[in-house]
C-alpha cells in the first residue's frame, strides 16, 4: 500500500507552524462565526520575539486571504508541561 500524506486541519497547521518560534508555549484556537481567533500563549514576551511571532502571523495572513484571523499574544503563565 502506498504511503499516504494527509493534511493537517488548520488549526493543527497553526500551532505547528508557531511552534517552530522556541518561546511559543500554546496556540489556541475557536472559530467565532466568522473569524478565527488565535491566542498564542508565550513564556518570553520580548521585542524579538513578538516581531517573530508578528512576522509569521503577516506571513498566514497572505497565505490565507480567505480567512478572517484575530489574532492575540498572551504570556503564558505558570510553569512549562513536559
């Protein structure tokens, strides 16, 4: 039987795609009768690492022109599960 490659849904495109930043903890998603909220939890809040987060979420914007992103940066809180 062939290998087969099946896509992800959008919302696990998502946090896949935002964990590729080191201090993104959780990305978190609802669709809200039309746009898609995304909560994107990090551990450091720093400049660098808001532009990098702000610069991927640019990037799906044009990548998804269709879809009506809300997007929100929050610091995650308490200690890191394994």
């Amino acid at each position: 039987m062939p290998d087969a490659w099946i896509a992800d849904d959008l919302e696990t495109a998502l946090g896949r795609d935002f964990a590729a930043i080191p201090q993104v903890r959780h990305v978190l998603t609802e669709w809200a009768g039309g746009p898609l909220l995304v909560w994107i939890a990090v551990d450091n809040p720093e400049a660098s690492v808001r532009q990098s987060i702000y610069q991927k979420e640019l990037e799906l914007i044009d990548l998804f022109p269709e879809i009506d992103f809300d997007f929100h940066l929050i610091p995650a809180l308490g200690p890191r599960c394994r």
